[in-house]
C-alpha cells in the first residue's frame, strides 16, 4: 500500500507539472488596457488552470514529505513552506488573473474615458502580484533547499536531483544578486519552468522509488 501511495503521489506530480507547463505556454504577455480587455478569456483559463495544478502538486509534495520523514522531520516543514508558497502562487493568480480581466471587462465599451482610474487599478493589481510572486519564489526555493538536501543525506529517492535542486537555489540567489528580474512574464517563465522541471524529476523519482 505504501508503495501505490508513492506512485499516486508521484503521478499527481507530474499531472501537476504538466497544467503548470501548460499555463506558462498559454499565460499572455502584458500590454495596454485594451490588450487586457481583448484577452480577458485567455487571461482567464491560463490562470484556472494555474490554481486547477496547485492541489495535484502538493498532494505530490505531501508523498515526496512522507517519503523523506526521517527522524527530524523536516521534510514536513519544507512541505509547509511550499504550502505557504503555493496560496500566494494560487492569490496571485485569483487577483491577476481572474479578478482584473473580469473587472477590466466591465469597462470593454467604456475604457477611454474610465483609462485613468483602471490603470490606477491595474498598476495596484500588479504590484500586488509582484508581491505574492516574490513570496511564491523565495517559499519555492527553501523548500527545495531543504528536500534536497534530506534526499542527498537520506537518498530516499535519486540523489542527483538532490544536486539539481541545489543547482537551482544557486542559480537563483545568483540571478537575484546580480538584479535578473524574475517578477517580469520572461524572468518568472525561466524561474517556473526550472522549479517545474525539478517537480517532474522528483515525481519520476517517487513512481520508481520502493518501500
């Protein structure tokens, strides 16, 4: 039983990193107010289904947390920060994506004479999501610091990706010391396509791991 529960939670990894590629493929670039209002649809389905992937990655991460328990038990704290990182990914997406295109909606026959006051609302909405985004990343790469480290100690499951998530945390406190801008859509792109990479290595890794 222990080792279906580790294959179920491995697949709910991948199915999970799978929607979050595809969100990243359909999220669409900024631009004007009137860009906004003409892709509120897609606006709207890239980030239902952002929040739609949430739930299948943390039940992988709730198996990935069992399966590194070890003595200290820190494998549950990591699951707790990723948790936290998660309802920001997951607020981010609710502000952004679905609040402001169905506000900026409203306004579709009557946005140049309200311009003013709705890119006062969207520079807010922006800055709020450039907030949770910071916390999405920062809670994303301690919790990665600390399973990869409990793998490489315990090699529980394969120690290379131990090693590659270590890569990633380096990666990106170099990228933030020398100013990359991983709140801008490329800058978060890159960041989100390695996490989920990773993501996808630690699911394979869990399916094949055994009791």
């Amino acid at each position: 039983m222990e080792t279906n529960f580790h294959k179920s939670t491995g697949v709910s990894l991948l199915v999970g990193s799978t929607l979050a590629i595809i969100t990243m493929i359909l999220h669409p670039s900024g631009g004007s107010i009137e860009y906004l209002i003409k892709i509120v649809t897609p606006m709207k389905f890239a980030h239902a289904l952002a929040i739609l992937c949430i739930p299948f990655i943390l039940f992988g991460f709730y198996g990935v947390s069992l399966k590194l328990l070890g003595k200290w038990k820190l494998s549950m704290l990591a699951f707790l920060i990723i948790s936290l990182a998660f309802i920001a990914a997951m607020l981010a997406a609710i502000f952004n994506g679905l609040v402001l295109p169905s506000f900026l909606g409203e306004f579709s026959e009557s946005f140049e004479q309200n311009l003013d006051t709705l890119e006062l609302i969207t520079h807010y909405s922006f800055a709020t999501n450039k907030a949770l985004d910071y916390v999405f990343i920062a809670g994303m790469c301690t919790a990665i610091a600390i399973y990869s480290f409990i793998i490489i100690l315990l090699e529980q499951l394969s120690k290379w990706i131990g090693y590659l998530g270590i890569i990633i945390l380096i990666s990106t406190i170099i990228g933030a010391i020398t100013g990359f801008a991983f709140t801008n859509l490329v800058g978060f792109r890159v960041f989100v396509f390695s996490i989920v990479g990773w993501i996808l290595c630690t699911g394979a890794s869990l399916i094949r791991s055994k009791n």
